[in-house]
C-alpha cells in the first residue's frame, strides 16, 4: 500500500479575502509541511476553519492522519475532499489505503478503482490495487494490477516486488527471482525484496 504524498495548496485569493497574508503565508507553509504531520494537522486545521470551502486542507490533513495511524480521522477527511472536489484521483487512493488499514479491502477496491478511472495512469493506485487483492487471494487479478504499475512505471521496485510475491505464491519460483533481483537492482537497499530473496533459498 503506497500513500499518495504531494500536498495540495489552497486558493490564494479565496483565502487572502478573509485571513491577512501573514497569516495565511504561516498556515499554508504549516499546511503542506508534508515531513511533519503535527504541522500539517494544526496549519490545515487553520485553514479549513477559515475556508471550509476548499478540499486541498482536508486532503493534506487526512495524509497526516493516514501517516500516522489516525484511520478514522483520515478517512473522514478523505471524505471531506471528495465531496468537495469529486474528481480528484488522490483522496480516492489515500482513502483506501486508510480502508487497507483497517482490512476493509473491498471497501479498499472501490476507491482505488474509482481512483484509476479518474487517473489510468495512476501507477501507486495499480499497485494498491493490486495488495488489495492479494490480501483477498485473488492473485491473478492482483499479478494484472502489478503488471499494469510496472507498466507505467517500470523503476517502481514495490511493484516488482510485489508481483515476485504473487510469482512465488503461484510455485513460480524462478519467476519469482527474476522480479525480487529487478526491484533490488531499482533499490539495492530493498529490505523486502532483500528478505523475499533468501526465502527461496538465494541471495543476490
């Protein structure tokens, strides 16, 4: 499960119209903070009670919760930014990685379709897509979700690791291999795919 990270930046000039430019300079750094999630909460919590119109705060602070473990209070703030922005393919993705979380995943599925349907590109909803079907052991559809990440972005190592999951899952284990030694040459310090290396018995 990978959580979409960029922040989103709230309407200048619809926030300059009720709130001094100090003060929104100060909540909107505070706000896309994206490294310190007690930041980010306080600065678009700032936000939103001065513009509860805009769905980038809510978006922003439901990634902090997501990140740190807050899952019902991510979720809720995921729903905030659909509802104000529905076409949106990011609080989609990070909404059912909070519902990935809490092992909801065909709740889980549905965002990350929906997600996929407003970005086909987009490569973490693929991936997400396909954990989540893996948790559901339905591995050829989680293999043809991996397979389209890879696809899209052929240097994400999750991907390839996780497909060599599915591969070893499957009996492939020579497959397997070729896909856990792909993701180690993407990320030579891959804990995961290091781990799933040894467990067929092989190192690098």
């Amino acid at each position: 499960m990978t959580i979409s990270r960029q922040c989103r930046f709230v309407s200048l000039v619809a926030l300059l119209s009720i709130v001094p430019a100090g003060a929104w300079a100060d909540a909107m750094s505070d706000c896309s903070a994206s490294r310190d999630h007690d930041m980010v909460i306080r600065g678009c919590t700032e936000l939103i009670a001065k513009n509860p119109a805009d769905a980038n705060p809510y978006y922003n602070r439901g990634t902090a919760y997501l990140s740190r473990g807050l899952l019902d209070l991510a979720i809720a703030d995921f729903d905030w930014a659909i509802q104000r922005n529905p076409k949106d393919a990011e609080p989609y993705n990070n909404r059912g990685n909070a519902y990935m979380r809490k092992e909801q995943y065909e709740r889980a599925l549905k965002d990350y379709a929906r997600a996929i349907e407003l970005n086909p590109k987009h490569v973490l909803a693929w991936n997400n897509r396909g954990e989540a079907y893996e948790n559901l052991k339905k591995l050829d559809l989680a293999l043809e979700a991996y397979s389209k990440s890879i696809e899209l972005n052929p240097k994400y190592a999750r991907a390839w690791k996780n497909r060599g999951d599915i591969y070893a899952a499957q009996g492939n284990k020579e497959q397997a291999a070729v896909e856990y030694r792909r993701a180690l040459a993407l990320d030579p310090g891959y804990k995961f795919a290091q781990e799933a290396l040894k467990r067929l018995g092989l190192d690098r």
